[in-house]
C-alpha cells in the first residue's frame, strides 16, 4: 500500500495526500475514533486535521489518545485550529495551550485560524493584537511549525487574507466538482497559493455531503479523486467509521490523477447544479457555521 505524499508547499516537509478529518472523529465511539486514527497512520496518511472547537473538544482529545501510543506522533504531521473567533492574540495563545494538552504534545506541525469566514475576519485578524501576531508568536516560540488560515465561505475573504504581505505557509479550502462552477476556490484561490508558494489543503470533496442530494451519481470517491487531482498538498476527509476510512484509502492508494476526458465529464455533469452554491450552503448560508463562531459574531446559533 502506496499513499502519495506531496511537497507542503515550498517547504522541505512532504504530506500524505489523504489528509484524516478531525470533526467525524468525534462521532463514532472513542474507541472506534481512536482507531481510525491509529488505521490511517499506519496505512501513510500523515496528515491530521483538528480543531479545538470539534465535539465540544473531544476529537482533540481523542487524537491526542492515539498519538500518545508510542511510535505514532513522530509519524504524524499534525495540525489543529485557532478558534478564538474574536481574534485577539491574547485569546488565541490560550486556545493553542489548551490544544496541546488535549492532543498531549509540545508542539503542533500546523496550527491554523479556523473558520475565517465572517467579512469582519480579515480586519480583526491583522488588527493590532489580532490573532496574526499570535500565529508569529507561536512560531517564534517553536509551539508551532507552520501557520496557516481555513475558509469556507467566499474566495474574496481568503483573497483579503492573502494580499497582507503575511507569511502563510497554509491554507485550507472547499474543493470539489461543485466549487468548479460558483465562487470557486479552484479558480481563484490555488492560483494565488501557487504564486505565493502557500500549501493547498482541500476540504469537501463530497461538498460536505451534499453532493450527494443533487443525485448526479458522483461517487463520494470519484468526488475524492477530483479533488486530489488538483495541485493540493493534501486533500482532508471527514471519516466516521473504519469503512470509510478503508475506501478513502483505496482511492489514494497508488493514485493517478483524473484523466481530461474524466475530469470534463465530472464538471459536465456537475455543472447544472453548481449555481448559486445551493448545493455548498457552506458558501450560500450560515449553515456551517460554528458554534464558537456565531457566539462571537451575534449570530443565532440555530438557523
């Protein structure tokens, strides 16, 4: 068994290009969780995704179980998010304290401001005292190796992020057959990673689910293969069960990247569903939203 690695960005560091979803650890049981994460490790994905905020913060510490067991930090690339959404550096070091413990490390390979997705985000974050000076300050400090920034909402927010001058070494975004069409990431935003040397992590393949509620017949893996057949660093799936985790791995499994003909029908067949993001809420509402998130924007946290 052969997972691909690529170049993380213009590090010297190599990435697993099926990246572990922290969030859908949280939903099986803790023992089933903590498997998976043990079952991707040793199959080559090295790349973890997390975030302080997930479950109520219990996918960090079910990760951090796992990777207490010896022999698998030291094989894991591992990366968790800033969720001090109010953006005060003061506010973010703590969040990033408290990581560590749960995942029961001294350092972070990762660490990036989740969920910049409110129009405000920008502004608060290079903001005198703004949650950018933390990002400096954890890396100057050795807590953390890389820094970095996540978004779903609008590539015009991510593109604010990155005309700072700000030395980003990541950034996470929705990529998928859908994306192509309507705000599109792909288009807009991997450019500028490209041109700037910035790792590309891909998010939503399967459109966080709703690909399948067009009912295209776009199978969650051919989903997964789109988006990996972009100039990604890493592509990270959610997965909530050993089965899932065993299909991803069979599709990055010796990968080979889409061919023309395939990767134009896939867009063909998407295309008429794409409009207006209905199918990504995540870009078209606030339905992805955070807890955290809406709490310090003063947005409801039903609706």
């Amino acid at each position: 068994m052969t997972i691909p690695t690529r170049p993380f960005g213009n590090s010297e560091e190599h990435v697993s290009l099926l990246g572990l979803g922290g969030a859908h650890i949280g939903n099986p049981s803790a023992e089933e969780g903590i498997r998976i994460v043990h079952e991707a490790i040793d199959a080559g994905v090295t790349f973890l995704d997390n975030a302080w905020e997930y479950n109520d913060r219990e996918s960090e510490r079910r990760m951090g179980k796992a990777l207490a067991r010896e022999g698998y930090r030291s094989r894991a690339f591992l990366m968790t998010k800033d969720c001090a959404h109010d953006r005060v550096a003061t506010h973010s070091m703590q969040k990033l304290e408290e990581s560590l413990q749960m995942l029961q490390t001294d350092y972070l390979d990762l660490w990036q401001i989740h969920e910049v997705v409110w129009e405000e985000d920008p502004d608060r974050i290079f903001a005198p005292g703004g949650s950018a000076e933390a990002m400096l300050r954890a890396k100057e400090q050795g807590k953390v190796r890389y820094i970095g920034f996540t978004g779903h909402k609008h590539p015009d927010i991510h593109r604010r992020m990155l005309e700072q001058g700000f030395p980003w070494d990541a950034v996470q975004m929705p990529l998928n057959v859908l994306d192509a069409h309507y705000a599109s990431f792909e288009r807009e935003i991997v450019p500028l990673c490209q041109e700037q040397g910035i790792a590309v992590i891909g998010m939503k393949s399967n459109a966080g689910g709703h690909l399948n509620d067009t009912h295209l017949g776009i199978a969650p893996e051919d989903a997964l293969r789109y988006a990996m057949s972009l100039p990604v660093a890493t592509v990270v799936s959610g997965m909530t069960s050993l089965e899932v985790l065993r299909k991803n791995i069979a599709v990055a499994d010796g990968f080979e990247p889409l061919a023309n003909d395939e990767r134009a029908d896939l867009l063909l067949r998407s295309a008429p569903h794409a409009d207006g993001a209905v199918a990504e809420p995540f870009k078209s509402s606030r339905v992805f939203e955070g807890k955290e998130g809406r709490l310090a924007n003063g947005y409801p946290l039903s609706g």
